[in-house]
C-alpha cells in the first residue's frame, strides 16, 4: 500500500541555478536525527557514537565521518546527517527525526561568500569559518543552519516551509554580485 | 565656451560624457563630477537656497557640499538632494535644480530675499504662535511650500538596494595620504584591511593639490600604492565607500554607491548598506576647508580655496580670475599652487598683517573682503585694505578660514573633542572610540610628509596591539609646511554675511540667538537651524559658534561644539532597509499542500507567517460566503479536510518530561496515559493566558504538544527560558517538529470512514477512542494518528512526514469529495470553532486570564505551574472581569462585526458604559444566525440578558442575547462521536 510519492524540499524552485562564480543547488535529502542529550549524559553519548568514528560537537564544529555528519545545531544539540540514531543512543538523549522539516542548499563557488555576505551577518572569512564549522544565524530575515563545507562550499538548511523565499534571497544576492563582478571585469 | 584648461587633470579627455541639466544639453569627461563638469561649462548658477531662495552655486568639491543639491531624473524617477559634487558624470546624466520655480534664474520665491529682515532666526517660533490653529491649516503648508529641497516622483521606489555585511582586522577610513600609508602598513603585514574612501578614485589631496611624493607627482604616487594594495588578497578596497557611523564592538555603517555612476547599472544594485565589523580601526578622514563669513559670500563663483584647487588639478577647470581670502598658510600656498598651474590670482587677501607680500600676485596683508557683486555669478570682489577699499574684477573668489579635522566619527559614541588654539580647530582626544585610532590631518597633522607619518605609524601601532608582526616601511619623502592660522570668522561690514549656505543662517542670526538668550550651542543650533540641513553644518559649525562665543563673549573651549550624530552623509533609507521589500519583507512559510491548494483556486491568506486557505470556492458559487457556508454544512453533515500543519508542535522528552510539562501547562499532564492526549492551557508569568492547545503522550517519556500558529514561537521561547531559568538540572529535552510533519485534520460525522481509507489498521470508537493517539501506517507510510477536534464534529488528526504531505492531502481530498465531502478553508474552521465556543487568539488575546475565559477549573489545585500565584492577584477574577460570553442577535439575519464594543441597550456608546467587546463573529448555516463570542462584565452571571452590540466603525447597533459561549451541541455527543 505504499503508493505515496514523496516531494523534495526544493522542487520546482528551479535548482541548480548557476549565475556568476556561484551555484545554488538542493542538497540530496538525508535523514536527519536531532540528538539532544539529557543532563551529564553527553560523555554517555559521545561513547555511543565513538563507535561510528563520530563525536558530540562543540557549539560552532561539526565533524564528518563514514558519509555520516553531526553538527551542532543549537544549544546542547545536534543534528545528525546521514545514519540512523545509532543503537543505544536513545537512552541517553532525547531523539526526534527531522529528516523532512529542513530543506538543504549547497551554495559554492569563487562568489560563495561575497554573495552569503549580503544576507548573513556573521564573520565567514575562513580563519573565523573554516571547513566544518557551522552557526545558526539570520539569513535576511528567516533563521537558518549553516555549515562550511569545503573552501569556497556551504550548506545552508533552513524550515523546509521557507525554501522557496531562502532560493529567492539567495538568487537575488547571487545576482546583484554577479553584476558587481562583470562591472569590475 | 569651454573653461577647461589643456591638457590639465585626472579626466578621460577620450571619453566625452553627453548630459543635461535644466534641458541644457553640456558635455563632461569620463572622472568628472556633475559639479566639475558644470563648471567647465561655464555654469556656475546651480540651486536656490533654502530658505531666501538666493542663487547658489558650488562651494565645496566634496561630500560636504552645502549648496550645489539637484534632482537626478532616471525615468519617471527622481532623486532630489543629490549633491551635484558627488554625482559622477554618465553619458545621459539628466539633472535638474530644485527649490525654484519657474526657473532656476527666475525664481518667484526670491522674493523671500526681500523679506529677510522679518524671516531671521526665531521667525517661525515668533510670528506662527497664534492663532493656535493656523499652524498646521495654514503657516506650515505656506512654509513648506516656499522653502525647502528636492522633491520626490511619488511613485514607488522600484531601485535595486543592498546590504552587507563584512568583517576585517584593520579598517582604514578615507584613502588620502595618511590612509594609504596605514593600509600599507597593515596590508604588507598580512592583516585582513578594509580601505574605504568616499570618492571614486582613491587617493585624497594627493589627487588635488598633487604635492610630490617620494619623487612622484601625487596621483601617480597613490597610483602606484592602490597597485600594491589591490594585489594583496587581504585587502579589499572600497571606492565610493562613505563611513557614516560608528557603532558598538566595532561595527561600522558605511553606505557604497554602487550603480549611480553608470548608465545603465544593468543588476547592479544602486547602492549598499554595509555593516563592518573591525577589529581596529585607523581614521584618516582628513580634514574640510570652512569659508569665512563676510557679506554677500555665498555668490555663485564663492568657493573654498582647496576646492578652487581640486577642481584646477583633478578636472582641469579653468577658474577664471581668482582672488584668495585666507586666514593660513594653506590659503596662501594654495594662491602659489594655482599660480604655478596657470591660473591667474587677482589678488591674496589676508586680514594677518604680516603676510608676506613677496609673491607673483598682489597680496593684501590686513586685508578683508566686504563685498561680492554680480547677478547670478560672481564679477567683483570689493577688499578692503590699509589703502581704502579696491574691486578686484573675478570670476572665483577662493575662502579659507582654515580646516576642521574631520572627526566626526569619532564623536559617534559620545566623546567630545577638545579645542586647540593653535590650530584654532577642534581635535580629537585619545580614546573617543576604543579601537579607532586617529591619523593625519583628522587629528590636525597637515602637512604630507606628516600624514604620511603618521598613518604609517598609527598603522604600526595598532597591528603591534593586535599581536601581527610589522615591517618596516621607509617614509617617503613630501612637503612638511608648516602651517599657521590667525583665527579670523567673520569680516564685520554690515550687510548679511552667511555662515551655513544650507539653512540660510548668517552671522545676524546666531548673535541674535544669543541676544534673545539662545547662548548655548544647543539651542542657538535648535534656533537659528544652523547645522540642520543635510550637510548637517560641515562648513559653518565651526565658525558659527566662533561667533556665538564672540557674542556671549565665552571663548570657543567654554562654548563646546554640538553633538556629531550618524551618518555622516545622508543615506537614503532605501539602502538601509535593502532586502525588505516583497518577499524580503518576511519569509513565505508555505504549506506541503500549497500547490493544489493554488490549483483549487483558494485565495491565500496570511496566518503569521504562513500561507492558508481562505476558501476553496466552487462554481456557481459567487461569494466567499456561500464557499464558507457551504464548507461549514459539509464538516457539519460529512466530511472535511483541512491542512492544519501550521499549528506549533513540539517534541518533548525525557524523565523529567511530565514534570516539566506539569510546570508549564495549568492543568496536569503527568497523569495522561501513553497513547491518550489532554487538552491544555499555558499562563505567562505575569497570571494571563498565554496559548491553549493539545499535549499528546506518544510514550513514558514523550510527549508531543501542540500550539496554536501565531504562537509557536513564542511558546517555544517560554518553554526555554522556564527550562533555563527555574529548571536546567531537569532531564528534559524539547524541539520544534513543526515542519517535520504534515497534519491534516479530518472532521465531521463521516471522518473515520475516512480515516480508515487510509490507515492500514482500521480504527473504531473502541480501540481509538476520543482523545486517543499513537503511531499509525498510513498509506504506507509511519505517521501519527490522533483523535481530537477543532470543529466539535468528530475529529481525526493524521500527521506524515512532510515530503508526502502534498500526495496525502491531494488523496484526501478525493476520497472526502467522493463521500460528498471536501476540502475546507480558514473562514470555515472559524465558524466551525465559534459555533461550537472554541478560542483563538482572537479571546487569548494577551489581557485575559484563565477566570475570563471560563476555563479556570483547569488551573490545578493539586500542582503549581507558571503564572498561576500571578493569576490569584486581586482583579484578575471576580464579577468586575469581563468574561467569555456567546452573543446571538435578536433578529438572526443582523450582522455582527468583531471589535465592536457592548453597552446596557439604552446607554449611549461612551467610554464609561462600556460593558465589553466582541473578539469573534461569523454566520452560523448550522443555525441559521450570526453568531459571536465576546468578553461581557460580569458576562457569566448574565446569560438570557439583552445587550447592545455598537460598532462605531461601521455604524451598526445590534440587539444581542447573552449565552454560553457553546452554541453547537453542548453536550459534547457530536465531538466524542
């Protein structure tokens, strides 16, 4: 009887979408878990995840291991991509799915920054935001989860519900510095 | 005619630029400003004062233009007040002058000229006092009218803006030589610099007076550093780039022009707003020229000395004649340097009597200037001196009182500077700013070769405090004038000599403030607007209380400076709030069942940030009430489908879970049984309601809560700072899940045979029963069911991962339209949930307590929670509250309106008669009649009472019969199924 089609976060926004030194595409969907451990149990749960080469982030890091990524999400929380909860976890953290309440974009490129300039108020030169380190902070006006993925590659996860508003900011920015960089050229 | 000298300046003489002004058509070079491009047309003439309507042209060739403002038409577009100095020139610039009609050389409103003995300072606050009402009627509309600046289109403001944001070690502000020298510095020493500079080319005094550094002629010097400095990847140059404020922790507003100075900007945004965050900060702003007052100084042709300067080196502008009025040795360098370019000095006039008199071009020691002749522009300058009074033919009269450091910025967190007498200018004190350190000419260094000292090492010091590591940079070698002032305002002659061009104040007018008791700074500003216009008194600050002071007879120190406030340049709103117009102005939340919900047709409404149905209209169906009416009828007799994802839900979990729960809801929850839901009420502190929803006890030790839309957010922040504040060592977690689920709510008699066309195990009355949930497999799918109600019929929740949302409700909605059901909108959902006495936040509305709303058995006895011993304060209950009431009008078919207020049926509708307001109103078809819930004194006590609804806004008196706020099967039957 599983005859439901599911619908991906950002379809119909028109992704990928290329404009100057910079593209913005949906990320595949992953499940998500966020972990939140119970008062003094975070030592519990960094053994648990010790095993999946994994640990419990510090606020700002993430850590990346066997296709699986925990990042901080928040206070005393994070979100796990990629794997199941791993088993025993369960008894030391609080565990709720978000697989489906976060739509995830990858913007990269040369113009990566100079365009999350426009709409994020935080410091992402690379000695303040190197490769892993993540924040939640403003994107205009919608809250958004963001993390350095590479050198000039970041992945931001807003409210699945705003996708298409964070698509349009984000082209709007992409635009106005494409328009910069062919007026330096 | 062409006033442009061979050969001369920094312009692109292969790049001619057509524009026009007041439908002239003039032709300028690709580097030239609207101003300098004007004056090599001979134009000198370019607006009317504010207030006089004198003619004015160009005083100054900076941003602190008081004079030269004009409108900037692109289109049908306009932007007035544009400062004609800082307007890059563009093939097909339009501009016109403001502030004159019909004409800009025949100006009817020059007659205000004639009046200017009845039109000085405290002229409005004297004459427009009585009678009272003529102000705004009258007076105001007339003044307005005749004084004033540019105007706007009207239309909206279709510009693309922007801002930015941007983080760096050291910002360096203004690119002169002093700046150049720190970002080098800093730059060469690997620190991330931010250069910013106001004008297109960066580059400052070296670009006007051109002095020679290191062997180089000034432009090409800073050429050569502007090399060096764009190759460093830990640079970032910012041309065009004003500072406009100072902040706390180091953040800075600085507005960039970005596409005003092209033709066609393409997506270019017109400009950007940008907030920077530095470590550090170097302010080499440099310093501005201030003219003198003397009668009549404010000609078109009167300009400051170093912007004669600017305009002969940078743009090649021929001045014509020019006679230099200085107090300094820069106004005397200044009549060498134009000398030494060819152009021809009539006269240097110096009220110091012993300037020297050596010199290619008369000097005038002990000299003034007591008048200017000439209708639109300039013809004759009258000097008196030892030998009588001469008139020097000219076209430019060039003025130097001396220079004020530009500090402004640093005054922006509230420092005040200190007077220095030797300079006869105010300076800045160490420390106004922490982290800024100020160089150069901002803090009265003049001379090059000391600005280029100073920056250098102001730029050392600050990367020594920061820990980087700097080299050594040789100084290059410039001029080290001295410099020498004798302090000199204003030439005592008679007749009106002007201290702010912008605001029309002269000399008269600030002594006369200080006659009529005006001798403080702040209030002669306040009383005379000196200091007021949008070049907020740049030029005459200075100088006008130099003149107050000679009138209290207080020195300048005593007399203190007003208060420097951002920005430092007008920024236009637009930039500042870039990325808030349209869908910037707040996200779209938008629902899984948001397209075939479009596709349905249903108008969209907004419930906070959320996108919901209105209605889902039919054909033949002509209103939205007939949609609503049906709808509510469908729910009532069938089945409806209605997507109610936007509600907050909120996982929450732990051991400490239910006592957590307990503390923050009235009524108990540690005593739900897994699998069963309690409906549930929160209080803030302060005792009032704060949002009412559904808890569900999915297991032990969770729990999923719902709230209602507009108040998830604020719930979720309630419940952290009650888990912060009263109970951290609580184990007990929560998290929004909000839009982790689609839910949908099935209601009405035939909602289970709905359900169970979707669920896998079917559900009945017994082993789902009313207030039950848990997992449930729908479609296929793992989802929840819940067995709850909004709309008193019976009621199912399903909720599925959100990616399947839009096939679910899509299935709904088939399978409901098939059993003579369908979907439903939110004018529905209300009805159904007055009809049956539910709240919304129209009742919760903040100002009523749990008493109010009749719910106050739920606030347990048996525990304590937040806002409950607030709750019990004296007031907050009793028969003087108004309570929830139902109001059903006398004659059925009479509409009633929320917001409308309640009065005894023969009071008139006064403030002391009110007896309470209707929050929530609504045809019932399920009764046949308009129903409402209100808030009534006393209410509960006086149903069957006939009470008269008043809504002034639209006129409508209703007699109303109280009831109970349940209209719709009371007893409950329906809603348990």
């Amino acid at each position: 009887m599983a005859d439901l089609s599911a619908r991906e976060p950002c379809a119909g926004l028109g992704l990928p979408l290329t404009l100057g030194g910079c593209r913005l595409a949906a990320l595949p969907v992953e499940r998500i878990t966020a972990i939140q451990p119970f008062p003094g149990k975070v030592a519990a749960v960094e053994t648990v995840l010790r095993a999946q080469g994994l640990r419990f982030p510090a606020p700002g890091h993430s850590h990346e291991a066997g296709g699986a990524r925990i990042v901080w999400a928040g206070r005393e929380t994070a979100f796990l991509f990629g794997m199941a909860a791993p088993e025993g976890l369960s008894a030391h953290a609080a565990l709720s799915d978000q697989s489906d309440g976060w739509a995830g974009l990858r913007l990269e490129g040369p113009d990566a920054r100079a365009v999350l300039a426009r709409l994020l108020p935080i410091d992402l030169r690379a000695g303040a935001f190197e490769p892993e380190a993540c924040a939640r902070a403003p994107l205009n006006h919608m809250q958004v989860l963001i993390r350095r993925a590479g050198e000039a590659a970041f992945d931001l996860f807003v409210y699945r519900s705003m996708a298409g508003t964070a698509v349009h900011e984000l082209t709007d920015a992409m635009r106005a510095v494409a328009a910069r960089q062919a007026a330096v050229r | 005619m062409t006033h442009r000298i061979p050969g001369k300046g920094l312009i692109d003489r292969t790049r001619p630029l057509r524009f026009s002004f007041d439908g002239r058509e003039f032709e300028g070079f690709q580097g030239d400003t609207l101003a300098s491009a004007l004056l090599a047309n001979g134009v000198q003439l370019v607006g009317r004062s504010f207030k006089y309507h004198r003619p004015r042209g160009v005083l100054t060739a900076g941003s602190e233009e008081p004079n030269a403002l004009v409108e900037v038409i692109e289109g049908k577009q306009k932007t007035p007040n544009v400062r004609a100095t800082v307007q890059e020139l563009y093939g097909g610039l339009t501009v016109q002058s403001q502030n004159r009609w019909p004409s800009l050389r025949f100006d009817v409103m020059a007659v205000n000229d004639r009046f200017a003995p009845f039109l000085s300072a405290g002229f409005y606050y004297k004459t427009f006092m009585w009678p009272r009402a003529f102000w705004e009627k009258v007076y105001e509309p007339a003044i307005r009218r005749a004084a004033g600046l540019g105007a706007l289109s009207g239309l909206h403001d279709e510009g693309r803006y922007e801002k930015a944001f941007a983080f760096c070690d050291v910002l360096v502000i203004g690119a002169g030589p002093t700046g150049l020298m720190a970002a080098l510095v800093a730059g060469r020493a690997g620190a991330d610099v931010i250069l910013a500079d106001e004008d297109a080319r960066m580059g400052g005094r070296l670009l006007s007076d051109q002095p020679e550094v290191a062997g180089q002629s000034g432009p090409d010097w800073a050429a050569d550093m502007l090399a060096e400095l764009a190759a460093m990847p830990n640079v970032r140059l910012m041309t065009r780039t004003t500072v406009t404020g100072v902040y706390d922790g180091g953040t800075f507003g600085a507005l960039q022009r970005v596409g005003l100075h092209l033709a066609d900007p393409g997506d270019l945004p017109r400009e950007c707003f940008w907030r920077i965050v530095a470590k550090r900060a170097v302010l080499a702003t440099g310093a501005l020229e201030r003219p003198i007052a003397h009668p009549d100084n404010d000609r078109p042709g009167v300009m400051l000395a170093s912007a004669v300067q600017s305009y002969v080196a940078r743009y090649g502008v021929n001045p014509g004649r020019v006679v230099v009025f200085g107090n300094n040795d820069s106004a005397l360098q200044a009549a060498r340097d134009l000398t030494a370019q060819g152009v021809q000095v009539a006269g240097y006039v110096d009220p110091r009597a012993d300037v020297s008199v050596l010199e290619e071009f008369p000097v005038y020691p002990g000299g003034q200037v007591v008048g200017t002749r000439g209708r639109l522009g300039l013809r004759e300058v009258a000097v008196r001196h030892g030998g009588g009074v001469s008139m020097l033919t000219a076209e430019t009269l060039a003025l130097s009182g001396g220079w004020n450091p530009s500090l402004h910025l640093t005054c922006h967190l509230g420092g005040r500077p200190d007077w220095d007498e030797r300079l006869a200018a105010f300076v800045p004190r160490a420390g106004m700013v922490a982290g800024m350190s100020v160089a150069g000419a901002a803090r009265g260094r003049f001379s090059t070769a000391a600005c280029l000292a100073d920056g250098a090492a102001l730029a050392a010091e600050v990367l020594a405090d920061m820990g980087i590591a700097g080299h050594d940079m040789p100084l290059p070698a410039a001029e080290d004038r001295s410099y020498a002032i004798a302090p000199f305002w204003a030439v005592d002659a008679g007749g009106r000599a002007w201290l702010d061009f912008a605001n029309d104040v002269t000399t008269k007018d600030v002594q006369q403030a200080a006659q009529e008791g005006f001798s403080s700074v702040e209030h002669m500003k306040r009383y005379t607007t000196q200091g007021m216009a949008p070049d907020q008194g740049k030029s005459s600050n200075v100088a006008a209380l130099a003149v107050l002071a000679d009138a209290t007879g207080q020195g300048i120190s005593a007399t203190g400076t007003t208060t420097f406030r951002p920005p430092y340049t007008p920024v236009s709103i637009a930039a500042m709030g870039a990325g808030g117009r349209g869908m910037g102005f707040a996200p779209e939340r938008l629902l899984t069942s948001d397209s075939q919900t479009r596709a349905m047709g249903a108008p969209m409404i907004e419930a906070g940030l959320w996108y919901r149905p209105s209605y889902f209209p039919r054909a033949g169906e002509a209103t939205w009430r007939e949609a609503c009416d049906r709808e509510v009828s469908m729910v009532r007799t069938a089945v409806g489908v209605c997507d109610v994802s936007t509600l907050g839900k909120i996982d929450v979990q732990g051991p400490d879970a239910d006592r957590f729960l307990d503390l923050i809801y009235t009524n108990m929850m540690s005593s739900i049984k897994p699998g069963r839901t309690r409906y549930g009420l929160m209080l803030r502190e302060d005792g009032h309601v704060m949002d009412d929803g559904t808890c569900a006890r999915l297991g032990e030790a969770h729990f999923l809560i719902t709230t209602t839309t507009a108040a998830a957010g604020p719930v979720m922040r309630h419940m952290d700072f009650v888990h912060q504040a009263f109970c951290g060592d609580w184990a007990v977690r929560f998290t929004s899940v909000t839009e982790q689920w689609a839910q949908f709510a099935l209601a009405g008699p035939k909602a289970r045979e709905l359900v169970n066309k979707l669920l896998e195990t079917p559900v009945d009355a017994e082993n789902f029963p009313f207030m039950a949930c848990g997992p449930a497999r729908i479609l296929g799918v793992e989802g929840r069911l819940f067995r709850i109600s909004f709309s008193g019929e019976m009621g199912y929740e399903i909720a599925v991962p959100a990616r399947f949302g839009a096939a679910v409700f899509e299935r709904l909605v088939a399978e409901a339209e098939a059993m003579g059901g369908g979907a439903y909108g939110m004018e529905a959902l209300n009805v159904l949930r007055i009809e049956k006495g539910f709240i919304t936040h129209a009742e919760i509305h903040g100002r009523v307590t749990a008493f109010d709303i009749g719910m106050q058995g739920m606030v347990s006895a048996k525990k304590d929670c937040i806002g409950k011993s607030a709750s019990q304060r004296p007031g907050l209950m009793g028969p003087e509250r108004e309570q929830l009431v139902g109001l059903v009008p006398v004659d059925p078919q009479a509409e009633l309106s929320a917001g409308a207020h309640l009065y005894n049926e023969n009071d008139p509708a006064t403030r002391v008669n009110n007896q309470g307001y209707v929050t929530s109103a609504g045809y019932s078809p399920t009764l046949q009649s308009w129903l409402a819930l209100g808030f009534l004194r006393d209410g509960r006590a006086r149903h069957g009472q006939i009470i008269r609804l008043d809504d002034g806004l639209r006129g409508r008196k209703v007699a109303c019969k109280v009831v109970h706020p349940v209209f719709h099967d009371p007893e409950g039957g329906k809603l348990r199924g």
